[in-house]
C-alpha cells in the first residue's frame, strides 16, 4: 500500500485519500494509519461519514460497525444525515433491527438534530410495511427536543394509512396535529384528499376542500388546484358533475381568486347534465388552470400531476397551452414527462423531449433526467441509445454519469449480448473511481465467459477481488467449466491458468 501523504493532514484530505481507494479494507488501513502518522490530527463527522459509507456500501458491516463506535468515542460532531445513510445501507441489507437500534443509540453520539434521521427510519419501516413499528417510533418521539418538526412524520403516517385504505384513521391524525404542535400544509391536504377519494368518501373529501379554502388558499397559490382536481374528477367519476360545478365555482372565486373575467372564461352549466364525464373532467381542468391566475406554478403542478397519473396527452395540452401564455417549462415537469413516457414503453420519445424539446425551451436536461431515459432505453432493450445518450452526458458540463447509471448500462449491455461494449464501460467506470458492484461484475464475467473471452473474464475476476468483492458459487462455476471446456485453447496460457489459481 502505496499513500503520498501531505506534509499536514485534514480530515477533507484523508476523505479524498480514502475514496480514492478500490479496496474498503485498504481505506480503513489509511483511515486508521492517519492517527499514529500524525499526532495532532483528529477525525472529524464528515471523514467519519466518508469511512463508514465505503464500508457499508461494500458489505464489510463489522468494520462499520467497530467505526461507529469509534466515532461515538471520539464525541466528534456528527450531522443526522451520517445517521440516515447508515439506516439506509442497513435496510439494503435486510438489518432493519440494527438500524432501530443504532437509532435508540443516538443519545450517547454527539448530535443534536435527528430530523433527518428519524425521517428516514420512518420511510424504511413503511417501506417493511412495519405499521406498528412507525406508530411505536412515532409515539415515542412525539416531545423530544432532537426532532425539530413532526410535520414530515405525520404526513408519511397518513400516506401510509391511505395506502392501506384507512383513509379514515388518516383522517383522525390530520385532525390531531395541532397536538404534536404542527398544523398541516399542502402535501397534508394532497394526501388527504387522494385517499378519501380513491375510498369513496367524497362528502368528507368536500368539507376538507372547504377546510382547505378557509385555512391555506387565501393567497390562492396555483399548486393548490392539483388538491382541486382530485376532488372535482372523482366527483365526476362518480356521476355527479352538477356538484363539481358548483364546487368549481367557488374555487375560483376563493381558492384561486379568479377575477369574473376569468371565471367565466368556459361554460360550464352545458356540461351539467352531460353523460361525458370524460368531457367534463377534461373542461374542469381547463377552468382551473384558466380561472387561476397564470403562473408557470399552476400550468407546472397540473402537467406534473397528469403525467404522474400516466395522462401523457392530457398533460402535453396543458404544457402546449403554457407555452402559448409565454411559460417555459420547468427542469421538475420534464422529469416528470420522460418518466411518464418510459413508463409507458416510449424510451424514443423520452429521448426526443431531450434531445429537441428541452434545448428548444432552454432547459439544460440534469443528470438525473439523462438517467431515466437512459435507464428506459436498457429496460427495453435499447442499450445502443443508451450509450449515445451517456455520450451525450459526458460532453454536457454538470451531467456526468454516476456509478448507478453506470451500472444500468453495463447490465443492459449484458442483457443485449454486447459483453465486449460491457467490459469498456466498466473500465470507465474503474477510471472515474466508481467501483461496480459484485452484481455488475458477476454479470460481466458470465457474459464474457459464454462468447468464450475467458481470459479477459478471468482479468475482471482478479479486479473484483482485488475489490474486497467475493463472487458467489455460480460465477467460479461458469469459470472452470468455460477453461475446462476450452482446455486445447488454454494449453499454452499457464499465466490464465494460474491466474485463476491465485484468484
């Protein structure tokens, strides 16, 4: 092991040092080395969180572990946010319990907002469907001073009960709130109303519309008609389009505050006895965006909403209508498009809202944009787009590849049969010191083992291990039959041979 160490050690450059490395034991040689070679050094939370992020993405959970209770040792100041990837790495791993009790642990860490930590628990028990675990959690820490707002809490319990169809226990902890001294907002609304729609309960989805009015639309912001909608379209579903008509009404006039001139932009009363909901669902949309007042904000939040509900054309009429009122689409409603469109099975089309709509709009398209499409493309067997679109990423400053999207193409690239194509990504991956993972590698070598490029599989099965990263049986499997099979081949190369071996 090999280290230029600077003349004067601090912790930003022991982090670059650690990160640099491909071996996670070898870093936690450095990382425990920096303290002999340099007396008055001292870890801080930031390169404690650095060590404990490449052990634990790595599966070396003991190692984590003996650096946790050191950081606690050290009583060094740590953000909740080390606290949160940690809960995250275990629930990857199925260690849910460990994460519960480094949780209770807090306490004796130097840390004193555990927000972000406790969120993140929270959203992984839901995600474990542990429901009375979060109650539990929930109940627990409803006073403590370390959690500074219960609020984000509150709302993924009441997400968490609509899911499960108890839109009305969902109902009763809106109702409480001011208990645990939060009063809800917009996405508390939001939650709210989907739930008791999608069960039914439209009479009190209309007097939480009504609540809504009083208490957060004075100021008749333009999200707000997403929570409209809801209520206005399942009213209609349900056949009772004279009554979203007149709710309508007075949305306009108090939720968004519509000036007469807007309010009576479209006749609704033709609609009122109508037997095409499809119809007038489609023209209450249209009062709202239209009665509110223009604002990229309201175009936005109804164009976003249609294209989560997998309404791509009524979505592009709404964004079509934006750009007429001189609105430029936002970086937030074209993510939302192209999920939508490689959900549906349209990775081309995604591509083309990159390549042609975004640059026509002035939108710069993010990295996390380049990523859904590129991801779209290798669901569907596209992996020749997704290597121009990761072109495309590295010659635009500020979107370079990360190792997951990485990742998704070399996996793709192996689905299609293009192990060769595989095998350069990978190597750029390992130059940009993004280190795969054992699925990644696995997949590589068994891929270059059946085209019969045996000894370049067997190379990549040295830089796995040289990784600290142990293939499973399968992959030393396909390797001896693949050499065994190709033994005439193989005669004369003792150095594959014996490379194997020392692996």
């Amino acid at each position: 092991m090999v280290v230029r160490w600077p003349r004067l050690l601090n912790p930003t450059q022991l982090s670059q040092i650690i990160r640099q490395q491909k071996n996670p034991l070898t870093a936690l040689e450095i990382f425990n080395e920096a303290k002999t070679r340099f007396p008055n050094y001292r870890h801080n939370g930031a390169v404690y969180a650095t060590m404990i992020n490449i052990l634990g993405t790595t599966g070396r959970f003991y190692e984590m572990k003996q650096i946790i209770e050191e950081m606690k040792a050290d009583s060094c100041e740590c953000k909740d946010a080390v606290f949160a990837g940690i809960f995250k790495i275990y629930a990857k791993a199925g260690l849910l319990n460990d994460a519960v009790s480094l949780y209770q642990s807090l306490p004796q860490f130097n840390c004193v907002n555990w927000t972000a930590a406790y969120n993140t628990l929270l959203q992984i028990m839901l995600k474990e469907s542990k429901l009375e675990n979060f109650c539990s959690l929930l109940l627990e820490q409803s006073h403590g001073w370390a959690i500074k707002s219960r609020l984000g809490s509150l709302n993924m319990l009441m997400d968490a009960l609509c899911q499960i169809n108890r839109s009305d226990l969902a109902l009763q902890v809106f109702q409480e709130m001011n208990h645990h001294c939060c009063f809800p907002d917009r996405e508390s609304y939001k939650i709210l109303m989907t739930g008791l729609c999608r069960e039914g309960r439209l009479d009190e989805a209309t007097h939480l519309l009504y609540a809504m009015l009083w208490r957060i639309s004075q100021k008749g912001c333009g999200e707000d008609i997403v929570i409209y909608r809801t209520l206005l379209n399942a009213l209609c579903d349900n056949g009772q389009v004279s009554e979203a008509l007149d709710i309508l009404g007075k949305v306009l006039r108090k939720g968004l505050k519509a000036p007469k001139s807007r309010s009576k932009i479209i006749d609704l009363d033709q609609f009122r006895d109508t037997d095409d909901l499809e119809r007038a669902k489609l023209m209450i949309n249209k009062a709202l965006v239209k009665g509110a007042i223009p604002s990229s904000t309201s175009y936005t939040s109804v164009a976003t909403d249609l294209y989560l509900e997998g309404k791509i054309s009524g979505a592009n009429e709404v964004v079509d209508e934006m750009l007429k009122r001189g609105f430029r689409p936002s970086l937030r409603l074209y993510e939302a498009k192209v999920t939508a469109l490689c959900k549906d099975g349209r990775a081309d089309e995604a591509g083309t809202v990159i390549k042609d709509e975004m640059l026509k709009n002035n939108c710069v398209p993010n990295s996390r944009v380049y990523s859904i499409v590129v991801k779209g493309f290798c669901n569907h067997s596209k992996s020749d787009l997704a290597l121009r679109f990761l072109e495309m990423m590295e010659k635009q400053k500020g979107a370079a590849p990360d190792k997951d999207t990485l990742g998704v193409i070399v996996d793709g690239l192996c689905r299609d049969g293009r192990f060769v194509e595989a095998s350069k990504i990978t190597e750029k991956m390992l130059s940009k010191s993004c280190w795969p993972g054992t699925e990644t590698f696995s997949a590589l070598i068994r891929g270059l083992c059946s085209t019969g490029r045996i000894y370049e599989a067997v190379v990549w099965l040295e830089e796995m291990i040289s990784q600290a990263k142990l293939p499973d049986s399968s992959v030393w499997s396909v390797l001896v039959a693949s050499v065994c099979c190709n033994e005439p081949q193989f005669r004369h190369r003792v150095d594959v041979i014996d490379l194997l071996r020392n692996c």
